[in-house]
C-alpha cells in the first residue's frame, strides 16, 4: 500500500510540476482523424497519409533516444515510437507521461524491421493525465470482485470484456431491426408499477412520496404492453430494465434485461416460430453463423429446434409423470424418491418448477422449446383447448438455461380474474411472495376486449452469454450487483 501511495504521490507532482510549465493537463478537445483500427487499415492499403491518433497508455518501453509507447483505443492497439530529436520541446513531457494517461499522438504509419505497424510520432498531447496507477496485472486482471466492482479497470485491462460488450451492443440491436422488419413497433411502459403483476417474482418496494403511496420496480412489462393490444396496437415490444428480489447466482442478477414482445391474432405456435428465426437471425448478424461454442459444446441456433412436451421432458430427465400425482403430498413422496430433498411447504406449482430445475434445464443443451405446462405455474396463459390443466405455453432452452417464456395469453376476463384470486389464496395460504399479483387497472382493461395474443419474454443478457460463451451472467452486465463493502 505505502508503494502504491508512492505511486500516486508521484504523479500528482508530475502533474503541479506540468501546471507549473503552462500545460494543460486535461484539454477540452482533440481532433482525432482516425481511429487505430483504422490507421492500420489505412496503411496496409499503401496510403501513407499523416494520421492523428488518441488513446491510452497501456505500456512503455525507453530505448536510448527512442521510446515506444503502445496505445489503445476502442477499436485496439498500436504502437507508437517516439525520437527525442523530433520531439524537441515536447520530449520532457513525454518523460513525466505514464502507463495508463491519455494523449493524442500524430504522424506517420510505417512498418519496423520487426514487421510491426507503428506510428512514427511527429507531435503529441497530453489528454488526461491518470493519477492513479494500473493494477500490476492489468495486462490480466483476474481479481473477480475487483473487475465487477471497478468495470472501467476491466474494460483497460481485458480486451475480451470489450468484444463482449459490443457483441452485447450488436445483438440488442438485431433484436430490434428484425422486430421492426416484421411490423412490430417499440414503446415504453412505466418501470414503477402500482401492482407487481406479469411475473411469478418477488418484487422490490419503493416509495413515493408526493404521493405517499408505495409503488414496485416492474417485475415484468407484460401487463402493460397487453393494454396496448387492447387499444389497437396489435404488434410492440420493449427492451428494458427488469427487477426481481430474488437469488443472485450465475444466471440471476436483481436487475437484467428482457425483451417483450406481444403479437395480436397470434398464438404461442405462431411465437415460437418467431423466436427459432430470430435468435438464429441474431446469430447470424453478430457473429456471421449460427453455430457457437458454449464451453464444450457447440450449440446450433438454425431452424428447426426441437420440441417437447413438459410432460415428456420430465419424464425423460426422472420418470415422474407430474399429471399422475395430482396433489404436492403425492408429487413430493416421488420427487423424494428420485433423492431430492425437498420440505413440507412448496405449492404443487413449486414442486414442477423444481422438477424442470433439476431434471429438465440442465440437460437441454441445444435449442428447445418445452411446451404446455400445468395452469398452476402459468396464471396468465390460456389453456389448452384439450386439456384443464395444462396450458398453451412454452419456455426455450439452451445452453442448459432457460432464454426465452412465451404463452397463448390468456384474455377472458373472468378467468383471468379467478387466476389472480388463486394466487392471493396460495401466497396467503403459502406465504409465496411470487404469486402473482391482483392488477384491477388491467382487469378492467381486460374487460374492454383483448383478440387472441401471442406473447414473448426473451432474456438478452442468457442470449448474450450464449453468444460470447460466458457462463456467469455477471460476465455480461456491464454493473452486476454486488454486495456493498
């Protein structure tokens, strides 16, 4: 620590002894022509026009007379060479320069006897002189806690963060541009919601004090964009901030990112078509092919994707016919048969969902819808024509989690209002702070008349994961929550 503060003491001296000479040590701006990315493209195509350049420090290396300082940019690395003799006055500045200022360079591209693309640096400027250093590795830092916490040091030091994040920046954007080239317009729903409805989730309570009145951070944006199906908007989405007081883990964070999507004169068939050509629509966008390494799997987004009733999947993943046990004490004796530890209190709802979690997830590596679950898990899903027990919804696996939930929607009024009734009794029977939640605004919407609608969850940050195979989900928030120190 105490060489540390030696560090830091040191480049605040540098920076009064800089003050002192009349030089500003964080200018307002600085024309930069290209970007290093683009300055090497320049020259491997044989124009050797002068270039500007701007960037971060990120190692220095004094040779007698010469220096050779490697810049970074956005679009990446370059290295500049530095000669005393052409620097004349600016070559005392260059002394008090450290790893990890900022400064815009500018001169000529040529290649070193080493086969390297340089700039041969003409004149330079300080743009921001950095008082603090690097970490020692931050050619590597791998300090997990310290990459979450300080995003910025991450960004300088691993290169691959920022392919992430702009394979992250790619994809929402290709979300976007083929929901657009199918009709569908993107809207805005409140984030503060006067009911928590739209999920089976644990809310997170505010409180407004204008209104003295406690309000929720939407657990979902599904209530919302139902209203706009019913005043006539047949196709919308909306990419947006979801928040659920729940588990942190690997594939959890409280606050992620979904897209929504609702499609009037549609059904849950109609969206699982639409979600196989999107995700391999994206795909293809980002990374030019559908096939992707995940770990030690190579998973394929092109159609077709398989499908396969929950019924049947469960059975595969555990022979428990979750249909034969019609009550939680018969469906937990046999969960408890499959060695799975399980307590008196969940739901028969609760004990599906942990049969799906144990036996059916993590087993569905490549592509796949699962289709029709039991009522008690999908309150705002219509049923099967067939059957009173299941309805027309689906959840899409990949990777080994889930990425996508989509129902036939459920728009009968008075169903829907014994459904939301259902769930107050069990969280008043249960105490399950999930259960969905009474919405009268949206009821009496409801009421006005809702047409047959297929609707839509994806979750980006799970699709991005895929995409750039990170397997903790913190990997690709820009801020994961974290606990305070």
């Amino acid at each position: 620590m105490a060489r540390i503060d030696g560090i830091k003491e040191q480049r605040r001296e540098k920076l009064r002894e800089m003050r002192g000479q009349g030089i500003d040590p964080y200018p307002h701006r600085y024309h930069r022509s290209h970007t290093n990315k683009e300055a090497i493209a320049l020259f491997k195509r044989g124009d050797d026009s002068p270039v500007s350049l701007a960037g971060r420090i990120v190692a220095c290396r004094a040779m007698g007379k010469a220096t050779f300082i490697d810049l970074r940019d956005s679009s990446g690395k370059i290295q500049a060479y530095f000669r005393s003799d052409l620097l004349s006055d600016k070559h005392d500045l260059l002394k008090q320069c450290d790893v990890g200022d900022i400064i815009g360079v500018s001169g000529k591209v040529f290649r070193t006897h080493s086969g390297e693309i340089t700039l041969k640096v003409a004149d330079f400027t300080l743009l921001s002189k950095s008082l603090q250093p690097l970490p020692e590795k931050w050619h590597g830092l791998t300090d997990v806690e310290k990459r979450y916490r300080q995003r910025y040091l991450d960004l300088i030091s691993n290169e691959e963060v920022g392919r992430i994040f702009a394979v992250r920046s790619r994809a929402i954007a290709a979300v976007r541009r083929f929901l657009d080239g199918r009709g569908f317009i993107e809207v805005e729903t409140p984030v503060l919601h006067h009911a928590a409805g739209g999920a089976l989730a644990r809310p997170f309570t505010t409180h407004h004090h204008a209104l003295d009145q406690d309000l929720y951070l939407r657990i979902a944006t599904e209530l919302y964009l139902k209203r706009l199906i019913i005043g006539g908007l047949d196709r919308v989405y909306e990419i947006g901030r979801i928040f659920r007081n729940e588990g942190i883990s690997t594939k959890h964070n409280p606050e992620f990112t979904m897209m929504e999507s609702y499609e009037a004169y549609a059904d849950y068939n109609d969206v699982m078509a639409m979600v196989e050509e999107m995700v391999s629509y994206v795909a293809k966008r980002v990374l030019r092919k559908t096939k992707v390494s995940f770990g030690e799997n190579t998973i394929d987004f092109a159609p077709p994707w398989r499908r396969i009733t929950l019924q049947n999947a469960i059975k595969e993943g555990c022979d428990i016919d979750f249909l034969e046990h019609a009550d939680d004490h018969s469906l937990r004796n046999a969960i408890r048969k499959q060695g799975l530890d399980v307590d008196e209190s969940p739901s028969w709802a609760k004990l599906v969902d942990k049969l799906i979690s144990n036996f059916v997830e993590p087993n569905l590596i490549q592509p796949t819808f699962v289709m029709d679950y039991p009522v008690e898990l999908s309150p705002l899903a219509k049923r099967k024509p067939e059957s009173e027990r299941l309805v027309e919804r689906f959840e899409a696996f990949a990777g080994g989690m889930e990425i996508a939930n989509a129902f036939t929607e459920l728009n009968d009024p008075i169903e829907q209002r014994e459904r939301f009734r259902e769930q107050d009794r069990l969280r008043a029977l249960l105490g399950d702070e999930e259960a969905e939640r009474v919405d009268e605004d949206f009821l009496v919407a409801l009421e006005h008349g809702m047409p047959p609608t297929g609707g839509l969850g994806l979750g980006i940050d799970r699709l991005v994961m895929l995409l750039t195979d990170q397997h903790s989900i913190r990997e690709v928030i820009l801020f994961p929550q974290l606990r305070t120190k």
